[in-house]
C-alpha cells in the first residue's frame, strides 16, 4: 500500500474516531487531511458534511454534501441529509427537490420521507407532508422525527388531537424526548387544559433540568412556581458555564419576573434585554435573512401599495366568502377581538394565524416575482390554502376569521382576492405593546428581540395603514384595546355590527368554552372574563423606551 494510502486510511480513522466522540475540532481537522490528499474521498466528504451541520454550519454542510453527491450520485442517504440542510437555509423547493431524489434511489428511505414531510410543512402543503410522514411511519414505525413531524403538521392544520396522539405515540418509544413532552405542553395549554400541560413541563423539566425552558413554561402557566426554591435552584443552574444562548436568555426572562415581584423595574428591563440578547444571538442564523425581510424587503415592495385597479379572475364561489382579517402589531388584543367575534350566534370558523397571505407573496418576492404573476390563479391557491388549513370546507363557504396580524400589508392584494374582506385594525398604547412583547418572547417573531427592530416595524406598521385607511375607510374598523377593555358590551357590539354578525352576550362568554384553542401567547388570558386595563401600570417603563421612541410621533 502506498504512504499515500496509508495516510488517507490514518487520519479518516482518527477524525472518525474524534467524530464520534463530539470532538468536533480534532474531527475537521483530519478529515480535512485526508481530503488534502484526495479531494474526492467520499467518506470524507459526506462525514464533514454531517459535522457541519451538527455544527449548524448550514452552508458548509451543503457545499460538502454536494461535492459527496458529485462523487456518489447513487448514496440516496447524501441526498436526504442535503435536503435537511436546504430545509434549514430556507431553500425549501431544493429541498424537496433532494427529498425526492433520496426516494428515487431508495424507495423505502424513511429518513428521506420525514425530512420531506417536515420541508412540505413549511411550504404550507400539510396534507402533503402528512402523508409523507405517514409513509416514513409505514416504513419505520419507530422513527421519532416522522412522528415529531407529523404531529407539527397536524398542529398546522388545526387537527389538535390528532397532534396530541403523536407525541404521546413517541413516548411510548422514547420516555425520555423532551420534545415530545414539550410539545404536548403545548398543545394541552392551546386547548385550555392546564394540568395535564404542567404535568408535561415537569416531566421535560426533570429528563433537562438545565433547559430552562421547561422552567420558563411552567412560570407562565402557574405564578406559584415563581418561589424561592426555584430561584436558588435557577442562579445554581446559570453558573454552568455550558449552558447555550438559548437557555441562558430563558433563564433571564425568569430573573425578570421574579423583579416585577419586587416592583424593581429597572432590574427587571435589564434582565429582558440581556435575554432577548441571547435569544436573538442564538437564532441569527434563522432570523437575520427574515428581519432584513420585515423591516427593508417587505416595506418596500411597491406593487403593494398601489392602489390602482387591477383586474383579479375572482372565482364565484369568492363571492360568498366573508373573511374577517385581525390585523395590528403583536400585543394588541387580536386573539381576545378574535374569540369575541367567534362566539357569536354564528359560530364562524377561527383562522388564528394562518400565515397565508404572508406566505403566499413571500414566495413571490424571494422568487423576484411580480405579486401580481398569474394573478388569474391566485385566488383558487388562496382558497386551497385556507381549506388544507380546515379554516373553510369546501362546500360551505362563508364567514371566517384570520388572524394574522401582518396582513396590513397585504390589505390592497387581499380585497383583490376576497372583495368581501373586512379589516379590523387592533390598536393599543404602544408603550404597552412593546413591553408586553418584551414580556413574552415570541420565538415566531425575527424582529421582536432587538428594541430598535420593534420600533421600526412599528413605524411601518402606522406608516402603511393610514395609507390603507384613507384609501379603504369603509372596510377598516380601529379598534382600541383599552375602550374594548374597559367597555366590553359596547365596543363588542360595534365590532359584531361592522362585521355583520349577531351579537349576543356569548360574545363575552368566550372564555366558558370548552372548544376554544389559541396558538398564541394570549392562550392563558382568553380563558378569563376581560378585566378592565389601566396604562398607568406601564408608567415605570417609559423612561427606559424614551429614546428608542422620541422620534416618532406615535410613540410621544
């Protein structure tokens, strides 16, 4: 054997030994070596891949993935692997793409149907990776992640119970995935049934007592843990130098609440800004596209604005339907407004945040689209969308709520697709929208991390919808937070009568339901009677925004 040879076959065993090890450092390094001498080694090329994405070093990932395929175009299990990387850089078709390839070459790889579930999931085709999904399962009854996927996907689609026999499913093959304990924390505390949602917690709590997350989750649902021992039992906890950016900023969110116990506000808003410090560090690489597309992209999509006339096919059907849109800025009282206007005689269906509108014209910029490309077949994918979510059935079309409050932007596009769409706009006091954003970390949410951020979505937000308002007053009801808190019946029946619903005393009764399900973090106070609000509480935080706030009107 040449030296050549003998050294390729040395160091690929040391840097898999490392590999295996979690020495992750050692483990580059002499795959590295070995592809100094031959640039072509697949088990190289393929292992350094998989190191770079246990690293979450996504594009190094795909670039040695991709070299590995060139090397083996037959490894279906390369093509799986890159299709999970794709997923996590957003490129969501390649991704799909490379799902596909994988079970092309390897019919039954069960790896590649889940990871191909879980990228249709965030393509919004559910049913689809539901069956995906389901097929992994055929295939490996016993995969965890398929399991995990199609519980995420039913989630999406509104089929909670479903969902919540998933993960008890995974339990039964793994009692110790803290996900699957997590999640169905979740979902019991979406469904109002609290116990069973702190039992979870506990349990995920004593599998990771360092993921204080599961900590942070049971504060939220029961004020009692907010006790000494726990707070010993945190400082103990955060001195572990090992601890990741995302638990250290779910440890300062606790510290936070135990300061609002004592009215030491300024402690308190230093605790919320170091988390959300840590939180938005430890997401950067998700959130640093999304944030530039919020705050630059989107605002300045002009095709959005402009309200001249363009003629849209609207399929008949259209005509009959009555969306009701809940738009605003996150904090502002939409999910209580939306559970008002549900529980009328009526009994319209409840969308929550579907994401459809933002998905469906996100797709259409980052493809360097004109939103208004095929615009004749818009209105049918729209409709679909809102069907595979079960927010409307196919053959009963009528009134619906929709609750995704980014879709101020999209106001012009959508009364194009829906001419019947009606618009009501949630305004609070944004000093109390924004530290209550502090107050609730909103992983879903790029931008609500970074106080600068939150202010210029604000501005945008007020900047485009007085255009919207001039423009659409006929179709857009302000609604203030703080006249709804302090005179439910009133401004209830005014909202009911704008949208052309019964109001009856129900309306206010939302919170007896036992159907009631709420994604949001609002889901623990929309099974309370509505209490009346005072601004005065938010007096202490002012001086700490003045200079984020001082330059914008709305603010002062």
């Amino acid at each position: 054997m040449k030296k050549k040879d003998v050294d390729i076959k040395k160091y690929f065993s040391k840097a898999f030994e490392n590999h295996k090890n979690n020495n992750f450092e050692d483990a580059e390094k002499y795959y590295n070596r070995v592809l100094e001498l031959n640039p072509t080694h697949f088990e190289s090329l393929f292992y350094i891949a998989s190191l770079f994405a246990q690293k979450n070093f996504f594009l190094r990932a795909k670039e040695f993935f991709e070299r590995a395929i060139k090397v083996r175009p037959s490894y279906d299990v390369a093509y799986s692997n890159l299709g999970a990387v794709l997923k996590e850089l957003g490129k969501f078709e390649e991704s799909v793409d490379a799902c596909k390839k994988a079970i092309k070459i390897k019919s039954k790889n069960h790896i590649a149907y889940s990871n191909l579930g879980a990228v249709l999931r965030e393509l919004g085709k559910y049913r689809e990776s539901i069956i995906a999904c389901e097929k992994a399962l055929q295939i490996s009854p016993n995969n965890i992640d398929a399991y995990h996927n199609l519980g995420l996907a039913f989630q999406e689609s509104n089929e909670i119970a479903k969902a919540i026999i998933c993960y008890e499913e995974l339990i039964k093959i793994n009692l110790k995935n803290v996900n699957a304990y997590q999640n169905l924390g979740k979902l019991k505390t979406m469904i109002g049934e609290t116990k069973e949602a702190i039992k979870y917690y506990n349990l995920a709590r004593k599998i990771e007592p360092e993921n204080l997350l599961n900590q942070y989750n049971l504060i939220e649902l029961d004020k009692t843990y907010l006790n000494k021992d726990y707070e010993n039992e945190l400082n103990l906890t955060m001195q572990n130098n090992q601890l990741n950016k995302k638990n250290l900023a779910y440890g300062y969110f606790i510290k936070s609440k135990y300061e609002i116990k004592n009215r030491n506000y300024k402690k308190e808003f230093e605790y919320l800004i170091k988390g959300h410090n840590y939180y938005l560090s430890s997401e950067e690489l998700k959130y640093n596209n999304d944030i530039n597309y919020w705050l630059n992209v989107l605002p300045k999509k002009s095709e959005l604005f402009d309200t001249k006339l363009i003629k849209t096919k609207i399929l008949s059907s259209l005509d009959k339907v009555n969306p009701i849109f809940v738009i605003g800025t996150p904090r502002c009282g939409s999910t209580l407004v939306e559970k008002i206007i549900a529980s009328g005689p009526e009994h319209i269906s409840i969308g929550e945040e579907t994401g459809v509108f933002s998905s469906f014209i996100k797709k259409k910029i980052i493809n360097n689209k004109s939103i208004y490309d095929e615009i004749e077949s818009a209105p049918q994918i729209i409709l679909d969308k809102y069907i595979e979510k079960n927010i409307l059935k196919e053959n009963k079309i009528s009134f619906f709520t929709d609750k995704t409050l980014d879709n101020f932007f999209y106001i012009n596009f959508i009364k194009k697709i829906f001419p019947k769409a009606k618009f009501i706009n949630c305004k609070r006091a944004p000093i109390a929208s924004i530290i209550s954003i502090l107050k609730n970390n909103l992983p879903q949410v790029s931008w609500a991390h970074d106080l600068n951020n939150i202010f210029n979505y604000f501005n945008i937000y007020h900047q485009k919808i007085e255009k919207f308002k001039n423009f659409f007053p006929d179709v857009i009801y302000d609604l203030n937070f703080e006249n709804l808190a302090n005179n439910p019946e009133e401004e209830s029946k005014n909202i009911m009568k704008f949208c052309n619903l019964t109001w009856s005393s129900n309306c206010l009764k939302f919170y007896e339901r036992k159907d009631l399900i709420s994604k949001t973090t609002s889901n623990i106070q929309i099974r309370q009677e509505i209490y009346k609000h005072s601004l005065e509480k938010y007096i202490p935080y002012k001086e700490f925004l003045n200079n984020y706030g001082k330059k914008f009107n709305w603010f002062k």
